[in-house]
C-alpha cells in the first residue's frame, strides 16, 4: 500500500479538495494523511510521495518554508509538484523570467529593488519616472499593480493610479503612489517587487484553467468580488477557444515528470490571451467543483460528510489519483 501525505497547513486541514482528493487516492487502495507542512513531530521519512496542497501561509513564514521544501529535497523525499519547481514558482521574479524565455505573453511588468540586484531594476525617484523609462508607451494609459515578488492572496498587493486616469469611482485605487511604492521597496529589500501593468480585461473574467497531470479538469472564472466556477450549477464549460490553447501551450512547455497540478489563470486583454499568473506551488484546484458531489462547499461540517457518503466517479478525477499512485511506486 502506497503511503501518500497531503501537505496541508492547520487552518486548512478540513480543505474540501484535499478530503476529495485523499477520497479518491483510499478508493484506488493508497494510505493517505493530511498533515500540516510544519508539524515537526511528523515522520515525512515515513512517506512514498508528499503532494504539496493547501500550505497557504508559506508567503508568511517563507525561510521556515524553504528550509522545509530544502530538507524534503536533501532527504530524497519524492514531491510533487518537484521542490525545484515550487520554489522557482513562489519567486515570481523567477517565474516572470521562465515566462519571458519562453515567450509567454503576459501583462508588462519589471522587477525593482533599491538594491542592486541581478534581473532588478533600480528605481528612479518616485514612479512617474519609473515608469516613463520602463514602460514609456503606457504613460498616461494605464493604472499598474505593485506587489512583492513573493505573495499571495493579494497580500501587499496594490492598485495605483500615477496618472490620475481612473474614471470608476468603484476601483479600489490606492492613494499615494510613491509612498506606497516605497514602503514596498523598503520592506522587501530581500526579494524586490513587481510592477505591473494592470490588465483592463480582468473586468470580464479571469479563467483560472487547473491542469492535473496535464489534462484540462476544471475551469472557474474570477470577476471582482464573484468566483464562478465553484459550484456544480456554476461550472465553467464555454472557456474561450484561444484561451484553452493558450492555457495548454503554456502547460505543454512545463515538464510533466516534475509538474503533477498546474492553474493557468489568464485574461483576454484586447482580445488577446494574456497570462496573469502561473501557479505551480500550491494552486486551489477547485476539484469540488469538478467532483460534483455537494453545492455548499465552504461549509466543512456539511460537505466533509458527502465526499464520504458519495462515491468519487469523475473519470479524469479517477485517472489523477491512478497516476499519483504510479508517481509514488517510481
């Protein structure tokens, strides 16, 4: 019997994909836990595979996370998706970089740090001026997203206005510019920051594509303060044709002997597909959804119960776990 730990993190121990998800793995015969990624007294050793899953506070406790993905990699523990791969995806300046090689077309962006450091930019004196040498042809034009290169669920994300364009009184602009910018710089001189054009397509969806061992499962689409695609009665199945293409020709570029879950979350900026993000360190995968199994599905206690009740017969969701299992016996 394989024994397969789903790399989790307290608050999210009940997640509803990871109890679907570990369903799946019992009902094709693995051992399967759920353990959270800094329970010290745990025995990773004791493990055939680790799949890294809901470990959403990392971007709060990155050197203990690190140090943690290192002793998994130095141990020779088999993870997925490959530690190389999710420390390289957690560095948004590495991935930016990956993307660029790769001509992947996503929303302009640069990389800035105060100090000098390889692939980072130096600021000019506030951000007008940053922005009129680094993005001269979006002067006047656009509104730009700050951000760390290491962070998530928006946390120290901002939305700025340097130019004063903004006509929507319901954008959530952040005022003062520079001193925003600023504090950003000086607070993650480690890691640097992003600066981004803010994508206008965003208004009408973002499509976060999640690709399990490369196959297109399940699609949900993000719109300011709406996620559609959650649900059964929401799923998502008319995904823009260039979009899916898109999507599959980014994750035809991913190495498949190392990249076990992926989430392509995309926009159609002026009508061409642009990449907002690729998530290969701990993407939600929203496998509820492709499940099928309950609809109120941010209720532990109610749906905990159905992933138990209800037999897990999604075919590509089955396939999945199949090939996890042959991962582990590698």
């Amino acid at each position: 019997m394989e024994k397969i730990t789903i790399a989790s993190y307290t608050p999210y121990l009940k997640d509803v994909d990871d109890a679907i998800l570990k369903k799946y793995l019992v009902n094709e015969g693995a051992n399967v836990e759920i353990v959270s990624w800094d329970n010290k007294q745990y025995d990773w050793l004791s493990r055939d595979l680790v799949i890294i899953r809901s470990t959403w506070d990392y971007h709060e406790r990155l050197d203990e996370y690190v140090q943690w993905l290192e002793y998994l990699k130095s141990k020779k523990i088999k993870v997925y998706n490959n530690v190389d791969i999710v420390l390289n995806n957690i560095y948004k300046n590495k991935q930016i970089e990956w993307l660029k090689k790769n001509n992947i077309k996503i929303m302009p962006c640069e990389i800035f740090s105060k100090e000098q450091k390889e692939g980072m930019h130096k600021p000019e004196k506030n951000i007008v001026e940053t922005i009129k040498k680094y993005f001269p042809d979006k002067v006047n034009k656009s509104l730009f997203v700050v951000k760390p290169t290491v962070s998530a669920r928006s946390n120290n994300t901002y939305l700025i206005d340097p130019f004063n364009i903004n006509n929507d009184p319901l954008a959530h602009i952040t005022k003062n510019c520079d001193e925003v910018f600023n504090e950003l710089l000086n607070k993650f001189t480690d890691r640097g920051i992003i600066l981004q054009e803010f994508g206008k397509g965003i208004k009408d969806g973002e499509y976060g594509m999640v690709f399990l061992n490369g196959v297109l499962v399940q699609t949900v689409v993000k719109k300011p303060g709406k996620i559609y695609g959650q649900k059964e009665k929401e799923a998502i199945n008319d995904v823009p044709e260039k979009l899916e293409i898109f999507a599959k020709e980014i994750v035809s570029k991913l190495d498949s002997n190392k990249v076990l879950i992926a989430r392509v979350d995309a926009i159609l900026e002026n009508e061409e597909p642009t990449l907002m993000e690729l998530e290969l360190a701990e993407p939600n995968i929203y496998i509820r959804a492709t499940d099928k199994v309950g609809l109120n599905i941010y209720d532990p206690n109610w749906y905990l119960p159905k992933v138990e009740e209800v037999g897990c017969k999604n075919q590509k969701l089955i396939d999945f776990a199949k090939n996890i299992i042959e991962r582990s016996k590698q």
